[in-house]
C-alpha cells in the first residue's frame, strides 16, 4: 500500500482537471488521471493525458493515466480497480469529467440525445463514481482512522445561471450541487468530507469556441475581478480542500469565479 496520499481525478488530461491534479501532485499526492480523449477525426487519442502525467511525474508525484467514460459503469470500476491495484488506497476523489452539449440548441428546439449524453457524463457518472469510491473510503476510514478522506465536485455558475442554449448542461451541474449536499450529509457520520467547487468564466477547450464574447462581456464588467479565471485558480481551491483547511465545513460550495455570484447593483 502506498504511503503517500492518493487521489483521483476525473478528466484530468486538460484544463481545469489538469489544473486540480497538478495542484494536488504539488501537495504531496499521487494521482490517478481519468481522461476520455479523441482526436479531430474521431479517435482515441492519449496524447495530452500523456503530458499531463509526464508533468505531475515531474513534480515527484507517481501517476497512472486511464482512458474510460465516467458515463458507463464497467469504466467507473476499471478506474477504482486501477487504483486499487497500483496504490491500494485513495485519500481524495475529484469529480472534474464533463462535457458541454454538442451542439448549442434552444430550449424549444432541444434534442433528448443531447440531454441524455450531457446528463449522463455530467451528473449520472460522478454520482455512481461517489458511490462506489465512498463504500471505499468507508472501509479505509474504519481501518484507519487516523486518515483525512475528502470527495471534491466540480460543478459551475450554471448550476444557478440560466442559459436557455443548454438547458441540459445547467441541469447537469444544478443536479450536481444537490448531489455534493445528499454526499456530504450521508458521510458525514464518517468524517468524509464532501465539498463543490463552482467555477466561472475559466480558460478551457470548452470555453475557447466563446473566447471573444467573453472577452467582451468580462471588458464590460461581467466579473468584478476582469479576467478570465484560470485551471490553476480552481486547482488552488481544490488544494485548500486537500490540505484538510476546510474539514469543518463540509458540504460548502466554493465559488471561483472572479465575483461573478455577487449580486450587485
């Protein structure tokens, strides 16, 4: 069994997942990155899943890399089996993996394929990975319970910022918010702390395609801190998590968004 702390972390080969898993390596963790990675034409591609290990390596940490869909059950428990099999034991969970619809579409106009892929990579994968990594941590707890075990998930402002072109992605992540509340509650009893993390307007693949609208909008006073959050920004949360400076507060959503949540007039 290892000796130092493990964690997991879900679409972890880039952007914000990247971020979190650095942050972690750089805190002293061993990882294990999830990634679910095609090229432009369509196939398996695990370049950046092998940079991004390359990198943590490089920062002292050992890491394993696997490819699997966070959506599809004989996935999920290839990931658990991993790392069981490679360092016995996992400290941290972190619930990154996620996908924005294919295709932005108006609410009326909205396809039940595109709900159904965004809701099951968004919300449905995360939730069954909680549970069975939480059954885990249960059984590591009562073996040793001198260890910190914390669950992180990332949801985003649209869990509560409405944006009727995908509809199913602010689902996805409301349902995420709500789920961070059922886990934190329900573990609790064993000193497992649950916590959401909320990002806002972060530099990403995902937010390339709007990079010049949200240029705009953050130029003109969107956030009151004007500029675009940064993978490194949320790994940085994620790292107060894992420091265990926030054990007492689980179930707290972080907001990492340049201010995006205040109300102001």
């Amino acid at each position: 069994m290892a000796e130092r702390p493990v964690a997991i972390v879900t679409g972890a080969s880039r952007g914000i997942g990247k971020g979190i898993a650095r942050e972690l390596a750089s805190l002293g963790y061993d990882l294990v990155i999830n990634h679910f990675d095609f090229t432009n034409e369509g196939k398996p591609d695990e370049s950046r899943a092998a940079e991004t290990q390359k990198e943590i390596k490089a920062l002292g940490a050992e890491c394993e890399s696997l490819r699997g869909d966070v959506s599809r059950a004989e996935d999920r428990d290839s990931l658990i089996a991993l790392t069981k099999s490679k360092f016995g034991r996992c400290d941290m969970l972190v619930n990154n993996a996620g996908v924005a619809p294919s295709k932005r579409l108006d609410l009326l106009e909205a396809t039940e394929e595109s709900f159904e892929r965004v809701m099951s990579i968004n919300l449905k994968g995360p939730y069954f990975l909680t549970q069975k990594v939480a059954n885990w941590m249960v059984e590591q707890k009562k073996a040793h319970p001198e260890r910190a075990f914390r669950i992180v998930n990332t949801s985003s402002i649209s869990a509560y910022t409405s944006s009727p072109t995908r509809g199913e992605y602010c689902l996805s992540k409301a349902g995420v918010s709500m789920m961070t509340a059922l886990y934190a509650d329900r573990l609790a009893e064993y000193g497992i702390g649950v916590f959401e993390i909320r990002p806002g307007i972060i530099a990403t693949d995902m937010t390339s395609v709007v990079k010049d609208k949200y240029d705009k909008m953050i130029a003109e006073g969107l956030t009151p801190i004007k500029r675009w959050g940064l993978p490194e920004d949320i790994g940085k949360a994620v790292g107060a998590i894992a420091e265990g400076r926030l054990d007492f507060s689980t179930g707290q959503v972080i907001n990492v968004d340049g201010g995006f949540h205040l109300r102001r007039l």
